[in-house]
C-alpha cells in the first residue's frame, strides 16, 4: 500500500509544478460557468422553476457540476494508449506493483489537487462573481463529498476500459473523443437528466453516466431529498462494482493480446 501512497503523493507534486495549467484552469471553468449562467438566465426568464429547479438552484447545479469534474477527470485512459503504443507498458508490467492500481493510484492524485487548489478556489471565486445558492446542510455536504468519490471512481474505471481498448485497436484516439463527449452529454453536465424525455431518461438509468455528476450535482443543490441523496450514492456504488467485472476480464485478455509498437 505504500508504494500506492507514493503514487498519489508524486502525482499531486507533478501537478503542483504545473502552475500555469492550474491558473488557466480556473479561468477556462470560470468562464464555462458564466456562459451556462447567463444561457439559463434567459431560458429561465420569468419562470419560477422548470423540472422542479429554481435558476438558482440550476445555476449552482451548473457551477457545481464543473467544479466537481475538476476532481473527478483525468486523461489516463490517453496516458495508457500512450504506453501502449509506444511499448512502455512492458516495463510497466513488470514492476512489482499493479499497472491499473497504480493508475487508479495516479489519477486519485491529480483529484485531490485539483480539489483542493482548483475546485475549492474556482468556487469562491464563482460564488463572488455570480448569483449561487449555497445553503447547504452538513449532512448533504458530506453525502455530497462521498458521491464525488463514487464518480472519480466510475470515470476512471469507464477510462480505464477505454484504454485498456488500445490493446486491441492500436490507436483509439477516435474512442477517446468520443467517450469524452459521451460522458460530457449524458452525466449530466451540461444538462441535468431530468430535463432529457422520459424514454432517454428510462435508457440511462441502465447505464453509469448519470452517476459521475449528475448525482452528486443534485445532491449539493437541493434536487434530491436525503432519500433520494441515498440511493443515488447506493447505484454509484452498485456501478462501481459492476465496472470492476468487464475491467477485469478485458486487462486478462489484453495481456495476451500485448503487441509492442515501437519501443
């Protein structure tokens, strides 16, 4: 387990060092967010609510949603088709650890820099700038805190799959665009699930998106009583559990389909 702890200790100090990343960061979030906030703004007009959401709440769902992505998003599955093809996985293979726990490991790193330098920050600088409803209880915060976790670990094991899919197609920079527009649309990031017709909404109850930040979104604003705070977290963890089984028998298969290109 310590060589793990390292992992993530090394990983926060790489993105610690890249400061300019982190200052255009928050910029590019910040200006992201003012965009959603002035669209909704007009959408909303002079209704009072629209799917059971005041603009305020849906302006600090939207808030929230992108600041939490900030913790739960990482490039691995790029970092993994990168060693592939350039054969550096081999020697990743056989150092003494495990190559996609030391993934997990990496990306647990960069969230927990990215939450506390990039997220905490970005959200007070937000809540400054744009009219945010804040008034949240103890008890959803930390119902809140453990469902951000539940999505850091969904996204990574949905970009553990997609890397692990080099193995087979050898170049799926294709599949990586695609995932990351698949995951942006049907999370519920730029648009809260409830607001997508009952038949799309019946589709993604079978699938995980909705739990990387439609979930914890809901949670901290408001839209989900404590009930329903609870049973989101429940099918989080139920996915990630669900994940673990394609995951493995896919990481199986791919080290016998090892071709090193380059390298």
């Amino acid at each position: 387990m310590n060589k793990y702890m390292e992992m993530i200790r090394i990983r926060f100090l790489m993105m610690l060092a890249y400061r300019t990343n982190y200052y255009t960061g928050i910029l590019i979030y910040s200006i992201n967010i003012g965009a959603c906030y002035f669209l909704w703004n007009g959408i909303y007009g002079d209704k009072a609510e629209i799917e059971g959401l005041t603009v305020a709440q849906m302006t600090t769902y939207i808030a929230v949603a992108w600041m939490a992505r900030a913790f739960y998003f990482n490039n691995l599955d790029r970092e993994m088709a990168m060693e592939i093809m350039e054969g550096r996985v081999a020697v990743e293979l056989i150092r003494p650890y495990s190559y996609l726990g030391m993934k997990v490991m990496q990306g647990l790193g960069e969230g927990i820099f990215r939450l506390f330098f990039f997220s905490l920050p970005g959200m007070v600088i937000v809540a400054l700038v744009f009219q945010l409803n804040f008034s949240i209880t103890p008890g959803a915060l930390l119902l809140f805190f453990i469902s951000i976790l539940f999505s850091f670990f969904i996204n990574t094991q949905i970009n553990l799959l997609t890397g692990l899919a080099t193995f087979f197609l050898y170049n799926n920079s294709g599949l990586i665009r695609a995932k990351r527009v698949v995951i942006d649309l049907f999370s519920g990031l730029l648009l809260p699930i409830s607001f997508f017709p009952d038949w799309a909404q019946s589709i993604m109850n079978y699938l995980p998106f909705q739990g990387i930040s439609y979930y914890p979104s809901m949670i901290f604003t408001g839209g989900f009583s404590h009930q329903q705070a609870i049973e989101a977290i429940f099918s989080q963890a139920v996915w990630v559990g669900v994940l673990l089984i394609p995951i493995y028998f896919l990481w199986n298969l791919a080290k016998k389909q090892l071709i090193i290109q380059g390298g």
